[in-house]
C-alpha cells in the first residue's frame, strides 16, 4: 500500500470514528449519567436517517432537513424521557431492558406505518456532491470531506459544553457521584430529561449525517448500536473522553481490518475490545 492510498484510508477510518463517536456519546451520556440502558438506542438513529430521506424528499433542502429532523428527534427524546425512561430510574437493569426493548418494536412499527419497508438513497447538497480527484485513478468525494469536518465541529462543540460549561459541570458531578450532587440540590430530574433527549438527538444525528453515503433501510440501527455498546464499554461507562478514543480505535481497526485482513475484519474489533478489557477492566478511561 502506498502513502496515498494509506492516507486515504486512514482519513476513511477517522471519519468512520467521528461517526461512531456521535451516536456512542450520547449513549455513554444517558448509560453513565441517567444509569438507563438504552438498546433502543440505534433505533433513533434509523428514525435520524428516516427524517432526513423524507424531509428532503418533501423540501429538496438537505439542511433543512437535518434542522427539521433533530428537531423532531430532541421533541421525541424529552416525551420518552417524561413519559417512560424517568419511571425506569432507580430500578434494575432488567426493567430498563425490557422497556428500551419494547421502544424498538414501537420505533420499527412506527417507521413501518409512517415510511414502509423500502430502502430510499439521500442526495447530498448540490455543492457537496463532487469528488477531489487525488490521482488518475484515486478520487475522494467531497461530501466525505464535509462529514469530517462537521463532525470535528460538533465533537469539539461536545467537548466544550461538558469541560467548560455550567451543565457541563452539572453532568460531570453526577456521573462521579449521583447522590452527594443530588444532596447539594443539582435538580436532576431536568438534567435527566435533557440529557436524555441529547442522546437521542445526537444518535438520530449520527444517521442524518451518514444518509447521503449509505442507504436507509429498516434495521440499519442494529450494527450501529452493537457498536456504540463497544466504544461505550472500551472507552469507560461515562467518560465522554474513552468513548472518543475508543471510536477512533473501533474506526481505524475496522478500516485497515477489512484492507488488511478482510477474512477476519468482522471479528477484530471484539478482539481489541477484548484487549483492552483484559488491560483495563472498566476501559480506557472508565473507573471502578
């Protein structure tokens, strides 16, 4: 493999990251500071990519579209929040399963009914549609490019509010310790419900963004949440930070896996994860 055509990869590899780290943050969000798992998780990621086939197909404004349907999707996180996920706290892990589980048959009906069984292709703005011819032969497209880009932006955005910010503060103290905040008067029933509709917007972000350079099909969440379970885990339950690191590790293993060693790169990012766990029990940056 050349420089380039290494260099090219890599950049696919990290985009792949950025993605990844997009929809496992908000989870690591709601799994670390709400203690709720979440399995319906890559459900709204689906619904994410459905809102934005179908709000583009009615405007023919992809922007719009993505305003539009993280809107819907932030809406649709505080009324599962109030309605649902808040009952779920303070009780075990197996009702939280079991109610998260039975939010994925309700999503998968609901996008059934509202936009039926079909695989819809998302066209990427006019100006983002082209490709930079790198050689004769090697061309990267542009809207690849972009997704880098506003990913970096919205990580950096992430990163900013939880170091930097008054909530940000707030989010912190309850994920190192939920009782002695609570004690000090932290009203987290909002915090809950916000931070629960975050991560919800952030998952249903994660598929508007990947809907032009992927297909929206029913059950394309299923992987996507698999994997965000992954990052969450290797990365540490809670630390927004791990779960960066371990996207870019999951995004790199897979990219140069399927280059590399094609006829095992289905199983060599639970054998990283493996890894590390063996290293790190509680993952990168998680605690005990």
């Amino acid at each position: 493999m050349d420089a380039l055509t290494f260099g090219i990869q890599l950049l696919n590899g990290v985009q792949y990251g950025l993605v990844l780290f997009l929809v496992a943050s908000g989870l690591t969000l709601v799994f670390g500071i709400l203690g709720v798992i979440n399995l319906a998780h890559g459900s709204f990621y689906m619904l994410g990519a459905y809102l934005a086939w179908a709000i583009t197909a009615y405007t023919g404004n992809f922007a719009l579209a993505i305003v539009g349907a993280l809107a819907i999707s932030f809406v649709l996180g505080i009324a599962l929040e109030e309605v649902f996920v808040k009952r779920m706290m303070g009780r075990d892990h197996l009702a939280q399963v079991l109610l998260s589980y039975g939010l994925i048959l309700v999503v998968d009906e609901v996008r059934q009914i509202v936009f039926g069984r079909d695989v819809h292709s998302v066209a990427a703005p006019e100006w983002l549609q082209g490709s930079i011819q790198v050689t004769d032969v090697l061309a990267y497209p542009v809207y690849r490019l972009a997704l880098c880009v506003v990913c970096l932006v919205l990580a950096g955005a992430i990163f900013y509010v939880i170091q930097r910010t008054r909530l940000g503060m707030v989010i912190r103290a309850g994920a190192e310790n939920r009782d002695m905040a609570r004690a000090l008067g932290v009203p987290f029933d909002i915090v809950n419900r916000y931070v629960f509709a975050v991560g919800i917007a952030l998952a249903a972000l994660g598929g508007m963004l990947v809907a032009p350079i992927s297909t929206v099909f029913p059950g394309m969440g299923d992987g996507m949440l698999i994997l965000s379970f992954v990052v969450v885990v290797l990365g540490g339950i809670g630390s927004v930070t791990g779960a960066a690191i371990g996207a870019l590790m999951i995004g790199l293993t897979d990219t140069f896996g399927k280059v590399f060693f094609p006829q095992f790169s289905s199983i060599l990012i639970y054998v990283l994860m493996a890894a590390v766990l063996l290293w790190r029990p509680n993952g990168l940056l998680g605690r005990a």
